[in-house]
C-alpha cells in the first residue's frame, strides 16, 4: 500500500494551507497491490476514508477489526463489490485560532456536492456542484435553486455528526 498525507493549497483560494475542505486539501492517492485480492490494473473512484485503512488491512489479514474502530473496510471495492458503499462523510477542523489560523469548518462531501460551513462568527457556508465546477468556483450557496439540496445535506451533515458521537 501506498498513500500520503493529505494534500496542501498553494496558492488556491490565496491559501496556502491544507486544513480547508477543498479538494486540492482532501484528496489523497492511494495506491494498492494484493494479487490475492485485488485484480492488477483495477480501479475505484469511491470515497475511501484515511480512517478506512487500519479496517481494511485487518480485512486482508484476516482480523476483523474491533468495534470501536471507526471506518470500514474498503475490501469489497478492492473486490469490484460497490453496492452498501458509503454515499458520503463528515469533514471537521477545529485548531483555530492556532498557528495556521484556519477558521473552524465541518461539511458534508457526496460524490457531487460539498457543503463547508464555517460555524464560528462571522458565520458563513459554501456550496459546490463538483460535477459542473471540479475547481469550486462557483460558490452556489443562497441560490434559490439549491435551496431543497441545500436542506438536505445541512440535515445529512448534522446526522453524520450524531453518528460520529460529536454531538
């Protein structure tokens, strides 16, 4: 297995950082080899989780991982079974003010939108179609149109808290 630590914004957003829900900030590689598992050249663009790679290794090395332990095991997508996947997760960041003085945020990441809400005064909420703007450009927050979207993953995203125990 091979992956690193999450990404870094240089310069996007005038940021230079990487604790911010954008996706030059999150997206991480991961690269895998198990011939016994995983077909060589496959690939999967579902949401694996830092937090799903001590369950899946466990998975390979036949341990089933204790209770407590949060994440899932990704071997069913290394064995091309998508079904039961997640469909989202939770993003927090809560070190402020620190040294690099990035505001507290959560939000809510599908495989099409994101919504960031930075929840410390002065309080403010992003919204992006990453499908239509994979560089989020356009912050779609307050359009009527997203208005029932909008609804919907600010309920997801206080579900996933109270899944998560933080609330």
């Amino acid at each position: 297995m091979h992956t690193s630590d999450n990404g870094f914004l240089l310069g996007e957003w005038r940021l230079f950082d990487k604790r911010l829900m954008h996706e030059p900030s999150i997206r991480v590689p991961l690269l895998m080899r198990y011939p016994k598992t995983i077909k060589a050249g496959a690939q999967c663009d579902r949401m694996v989780l830092n937090l799903d790679l001590a369950p899946t290794l466990l998975d390979l090395a036949g341990v089933r991982p204790p209770e407590w332990m949060q994440g899932r095991s990704a071997v069913p997508l290394l064995q091309g079974r998508e079904a039961g996947w997640r469909n989202d997760w939770l993003y927090e960041y809560f070190e402020y003010p620190a040294v690099h003085m990035v505001r507290k945020n959560r939000g809510i990441r599908t495989d099409r939108y994101k919504l960031i809400h930075y929840f410390e005064p002065p309080e403010e909420f992003e919204l992006y179609d990453l499908e239509r703007d994979p560089e989020e450009r356009h912050n779609l927050w307050g359009d009527p149109q997203y208005k029932e979207l909008t609804t919907q993953l600010q309920r997801r995203l206080e579900e996933l808290r109270h899944e998560t125990g933080e609330i």
